[in-house]
C-alpha cells in the first residue's frame, strides 16, 4: 500500500463510505519532519493530524523547560483531540518523533464531523478513551519502573508503529521523551545491546529480539496495548474490509 493512502491510518479507514467519502476531498497529504512542532502549549490548534507513517509524541513542558512525553500517536490515531473535545488549546505540544506523513483536516471540517453525533464521533471518543489509557499508565511508569523498563516499552510501542525495526533517533531524544537523564539511557541501551536486544549506533536504534524486550518491559505496555484491542478491536476488523 503506497504510503499515501489514507486507508493507512486506522479511523480513516474505519469510517463508512459515506462518511470518508465526504472527508476525502477536505484531507490533506503532509509531510513531517523529525522534530517538527505541530503545536505548542496554549496554542489554538487549527488542524488535525492523522498520521499513516509518522509518529507523533505528545508532551508536557514544565516552566523550567524540561518535558516529557506522555503518549505518542500513529497510524491508530489522531493528533488534536482538544479540536473535537471543547478545548480548543492544551497545555501540551505535539513533537515528530518519527518522521513520516500525516493526512490533515482543517478544525472546522472535523468539528462539523464529529457534531454530526455518527461513526466519526463514536470513533474519535473511544480512541480519546485509549488515548487517556496510555496516558495514566505512562504517568504510572516514568513514576514506578527503571529506565531500562521504560526504555523497554518505548522501545516496544515505537516497534508497532514502525514495523522496519530500525527508528532514526539519539539517546538524548530519547531521553527527553521519557523525562531522564541521558546517561541512564545510555546505561540501559548499553545492558540492552550486551544482551543482543539491539543495535544503538548514532542517531540509529534497530531492534533485533523483540521477545528480548518483552522480558524486560514492565507491565505498562501489555496493559496499555490490551486496552487499545479492547476499546478499537472492531476498528481492526473495518478497517481489514477497508483496506482490501
């Protein structure tokens, strides 16, 4: 599937043809950078993102400047819920972390949508309910497990989003994202890579045993991942009918 199509991001492809059919025309193809803001704390948010290739990492900045990431969006998801959910703005930004494309909508095109109370609705709120899932559990994590555990899951939930393997990004990228020191991810990559779990070469991280780091994770990504199956499992199945 060339990586443009929109069928790629899973509640595009999950909407009834009536419904996408009257988006399509509206959405458009962007790229994103690694790196790129899409938006700040307190802006107004004037589009949406649905990401087919990219990911997005959304974070929280405290006054001292330091951040870090709460959740992360692909191909499952959307960036922008505050458009739909009454806020307009959110004290978070929304950072590339993986370079790739997004098809955006103007704030207005997906308000009149979701107003219309039908499936785009019903979509938008139960990932919202995923979404807020990977949050808590997130909040949990950086709070209860080492960095290595964190780095683990990081490592686990990028890998689904990005099946190649190989994610361009450096240990201080990584270490803001999780809100550490980078020196405990350098220690934690080290161990991970001294076991053969992965290969950490600059600006480069590739996975080579994912079962590896499924007996190092802590309990946060099964308990985030089984949420999202559970809230959008009949997404998967539309979105299978979608696609063929």
């Amino acid at each position: 599937m060339p990586p443009g199509n929109p069928n790629q991001n899973r509640l595009l492809a999950a909407l009834p043809t009536a419904e996408f059919e009257r988006l399509a025309p509206r959405l458009e193809l962007v790229p994103l950078l690694l790196g790129e803001m899409l938006y700040e704390p307190g802006e107004q948010l004037e589009h949406a993102y649905f990401p087919v290739s990219a990911i997005v990492s959304l974070h929280y900045v405290m006054a001292t400047g330091a951040s870090a990431s709460v959740a992360g969006v692909g191909s499952e998801g959307v960036v922008g819920i505050s458009l739909f959910m009454g806020g307009e703005s959110t004290p978070s930004s929304a950072v590339v972390q993986t370079a790739g494309h997004a098809y955006r909508l103007e704030r207005r095109l997906l308000k009149q949508e979701f107003d219309r109370c039908g499936p785009m609705q019903r979509l938008l709120l139960r990932y919202t309910q995923a979404l807020m899932a990977e949050m808590s559990q997130t909040a949990v994590c950086n709070r209860h497990h080492s960095v290595e555990q964190q780095l683990c899951r990081w490592l686990l939930v990028t890998l689904d989003r990005i099946p190649a393997g190989e994610f361009v990004m450096t240990q201080e990228l990584v270490a803001g994202m999780l809100g550490v020191r980078r020196e405990g991810i350098t220690e934690a990559a080290g161990r991970l890579q001294q076991a053969g779990i992965i290969r950490n070469r600059r600006g480069h991280i590739a996975v080579l045993e994912r079962a590896g780091l499924e007996t190092r994770v802590c309990e946060c990504y099964a308990v985030v991942k089984k949420e999202f199956g559970r809230l959008l499992s009949d997404v998967r199945q539309r979105q299978s009918v979608a696609s063929a």
